[in-house]
C-alpha cells in the first residue's frame, strides 16, 4: 500500500494510487448545508488534503471521485473559479512578510482574471479580484484559505507586530462579506480557532465547525476507518511485531487514539503518527518529532503554570475557542495545537475536561519538558531516566534517593517561578518520566504532592513537604495510612519522606522506612 504521507494535493493522490480515507460524504454536507466555515485542527492532520479535495470538487473535476461517497450524492458538476491562500510557506519576521506574502497569492490571480489596481492595499486588490473573477467566467469564486493563523503564531511572543497582522487580516477578510454576492463558498482553516472579536469580526457568517460532533471525523481517522480500511496493513506489522493483530490494534490506540474535538466525538488517530507507523511497521513519535513545542513553553513559563493540571484539566468552551486568552493561560493553545484534548465533558456546567491525549503526546511531551522544568539538562534525559528506573526497580530507595538529592543539588539550573511552585512542577515531571517504565500514581491536594510507585517487586510511596522535615512528611504517611491497601501485598514496601527547602532550593532532608 502507498501511504501518503506528505501528500497534500488531491489530484496527485488519486492519480498515484495512494490510499485515501473516503471523507466525501461528510465534504458533500459542508457544501450543500452552508457557504461559510472555519475549521480548527492540529498540524499534520490532513487540512491540506481537505482543502485540495475541496478544489477539486469546486473544478468539476468528477473523474477523481470515482468509487467514493460523493461520486452517489453529487448529480451536477461544475467548474468555479478557484481563490487558494496557503499561508504556510512563508517566515513572518515583519509587518513586510504579511503583505509580501498577500501580493504573491493576489498576483497570481490578477495574472488570471485581470487588475488595474496592483498597486492598491492588498484588501482592494483582493476585492477586484473577486470581481474581476466573477465578471471574466459567470461564476462566483470559491475561497480556500489554508493555516490563516501561521502569521499570528509565530508572532506571540511579539504582541505588536502580531496587533498589526491582525489589522491587515481583518481588513483583508472583512471583503468577504462585502462581496458576498460573488462568493460561492468559502473555507478557512488553522491550527488556532479564531477570536470572535479579532481577525474574523467582520465575517460574522462564518460557521465554525471545529467542535461540531458532525464533523469531528473530517479530519484524522477512526477507529472504524483503521478496521474497514486498514486491517490487512495492521495485520501486516502484528506480523513484523510478532504479536497478534488484535494486540497490534491495541498499542496502536494507546500510542496514537484519543483525540476528541468535541463533547460526543469519536476517538480520532493522529493521521500522520498513525500512517508512518503503519508504512514503518514499528512505534515512533512520528507527529511529535516533527515539531517543537517550544513556543508554547514559553506560554506555559509565562503564566507559571501548573504541570499536573496536562491531565486534569478543566475549561469553558469560550476559553477552548479564544486565541486571544492565551496571554492568561496556555489551555486554548494546548488544546488546539493537539498537546491536549477533550476526555470528558459535564453537560450540566457545560465544561470540557482535558488531558494528554495518548502515549506519543504524553511520552513524548513530558520528556521535552524535563529539561525546562527540572535540574536535569538538556540531552541527559535519558541518562538520567535509566538510572533512577533501575534503582526503584531493584529495591534500592536509599540509592534513588541520594541520587534524587544530588540532582537538586547542582544548582546550575533556573527557577521558573517561585521555588514552590517549580519544586512541584519538577517532582511532577521527572515522576512523570518515570510513570512510563514504573507504575506511578498521583495524588494531588492544595499543593501537595503524594507518590506511588508500583514495580513487579516493590512498592514506594512518597511523600513531599515544603519547609518543614522529612519527619513531618513521615508522620502524615502514617497518619492517613496511605499503606493500609497494600497490607495483604507480599511486595517489600518502602515509605519515603522528603522535605524541599526553598532557601537553598535543594531537597535538604529525607527519610526511609520499610514495611506496611
């Protein structure tokens, strides 16, 4: 099978005999129900391909849609000027970018319909272009516009001149509206959704299908999809694997499901991660390792946010949906970039819980972290993972723990925050490392982080203080008897107490006993 994986013209697909997961049928209801529409998704997650399918079906190009959905549902087909904006290729470095980028799309559609008004702000240009369109074949314009957000991205970390994008964008869809009458449909995508106040104001006819139940398939692929389209390659790497099919099925949910886009949403793959695995025949971060979430650590550092909310977080559906929000909190980013996602909704208060969606994501993300909050630097990760998952599994605390000590004790690394708060955020996310070669629970209560780890052999449990003793958090594993479920386990069982000073900012006490 010819995976396509980087293939994101329709045409080029159809023709070379790639694989193509029949998504006609939910594009032939976007068409026939409405003429406006936005939608969010992460990256690689096919909004090219869905955009390019829709060019092909504005051209009355029928001969690519043979054998799928649409070709049953669609009697008349017909060829409509086509507007197509990617705002991808391009670094958006000054207020120069945005415009330059504008006038190379715009130009090639004056080169095809005509202009006297080249030299005229890009919103005219555009403007008479969709007239010039519409006079030059009879026909209204379909407008396609793909990552609409790669300028406002890449600019968060400089509010002015993001500000200024926003004024030109505006402006520049507002024509929209204004030439509603020559439009025939248009669709918008990015990875951001849109701010109701900001860059879409203007067109306030726009319908956003990102949390739609509807269309939460359109893009990304199903469980139903991988079984009825896929089953022979899953059976294929089973093979390569040699383990069953239906344990194949299994580590591919884990690692590569779990994405929910809306309240009563299937669970979506991630397409690339899902495909690459699939081609390779073996588990990877495929969709991870294609891009670095640095900018959104930089939104997580600068609004001090806590690391044990990735997997419990909570949000009203305005947060989920504003771009704007995020200079107050990294949850809409997060969210819409794909490093988190829906896990359950309560329909009383109508708030969304959110969490890391799989293992790729959540393996995958806590390991880029470390080294932002914890002492341990960048590209010792794992050198460091190693030793203390082979001390908790030999049954050596004393060693873990010495080691734990020194770790703090370096003292070459920066404070993110207060020292509370980042002693909590590092114990979080070096136990989170741990959590995918040990079992590890977390409990989390006013700030206070109790710790469980399982192996096959042993047990441990944890408890952190703040400027107080190593006896005092022994006392309170005591106390609340956090050992009394494991009475009747035949497993070594060690209780650990361990105390932070925020004045040196190192572990400075620590306590072991043994037995339930």
């Amino acid at each position: 099978m010819k995976y396509p994986i980087g293939i994101q013209n329709l045409e080029s697909l159809i023709k070379d005999d790639y694989l193509y997961i029949d998504k006609t049928d939910l594009i032939y209801a976007i068409v026939s129900e409405g003429r406006y529409y936005f939608l969010s998704r992460p990256r690689r997650f096919g909004k090219s391909i869905l955009l390019s399918t829709f060019k092909a079906y504005f051209e009355g190009k029928q001969h690519l849609f043979d054998g799928l959905a649409i070709s049953k549902l669609e009697t008349k087909w017909e060829n409509y000027p086509i507007f197509y904006f990617d705002f991808n290729a391009r670094e958006y470095k000054d207020e120069d970018s945005l415009t330059a980028e504008l006038n190379r799309h715009l130009e090639s559609l004056e080169k095809e319909y005509g202009s006297q008004y080249q030299d005229r702000a890009p919103e005219e240009r555009f403007l008479h272009a969709i007239e010039n369109a519409y006079e030059k074949t009879g026909k209204p314009v379909v407008i396609l516009i793909d990552e609409y957000d790669k300028p406002l991205l890449q600019t968060i970390n400089r509010p002015e001149l993001q500000e200024a994008y926003r004024s030109k964008l505006k402006a520049f869809y507002s024509v929209m509206k204004t030439m509603d009458s020559k439009i025939k449909f248009a669709f918008i995508t990015g990875v951001t959704k849109f701010s109701k106040v900001s860059v879409f104001s203007d067109l306030n006819n726009l319908d956003d299908i990102s949390m739609w139940d509807k269309f939460a398939s359109l893009c990304g692929i199903t469980d139903e999809e991988i079984r009825n389209v896929l089953d022979s390659e899953v059976e294929l790497m089973a093979e390569q694997l040699q383990c069953s099919k239906e344990e194949c099925y299994s580590k591919l949910k884990t690692y590569y499901d779990g994405y929910h886009f809306s309240p009563n949403s299937p669970g979506i793959y991630n397409p690339f991660s899902l495909l690459t695995a699939l081609k390779r025949k073996t588990f990877g971060s495929y969709w991870f390792d294609t891009g670095t979430p640095t900018f959104l650590v930089e939104v997580m550092k600068a609004n001090n946010y806590q690391l044990e909310k990735l997997n419990q977080e909570v949000a009203q559906p305005d947060l989920l949906g504003s771009l704007d929000s995020i200079r107050q909190t990294p949850i809409p980013l997060l969210f819409q970039s794909g490093y988190m996602t829906i896990t359950g909704y309560d329909s009383v208060f109508g708030i969304y819980h959110l969490g890391l969606p799989n293992q790729e994501v959540s393996e995958s993300f806590t390991k880029f972290l470390l080294p932002y909050y914890s002492p341990i630097q960048k590209g010792q990760e794992a050198f460091f993972v190693v030793n203390f998952v082979h001390e908790i599994q030999n049954g050596q605390p004393e060693a873990f723990m010495k080691r734990l000590e020194a770790l703090f004790a370096d003292g070459n690394y920066q404070i993110i925050g207060d020292e509370e708060k980042y002693f909590h955020n590092a114990v979080f996310i070096i136990f989170k490392m741990f959590g995918f070669y040990v079992d590890v629970e977390y409990a989390t209560t006013d700030g206070r982080i109790d710790l469980l780890m399982k192996t096959k052999d042993y047990i441990y449990i944890l408890e952190f203080k703040i400027n107080e003793s190593a006896d005092t958090a022994l006392q309170q594993i005591e106390a609340k008897q956090y050992a009394k479920p494991f009475m009747n386990d035949p497993r070594p069982l060690y209780q650990i107490g361990v105390n932070f000073s925020t004045k040196t900012r190192r572990i400075d006490g620590w306590k072991i006993t043994s037995g339930s």
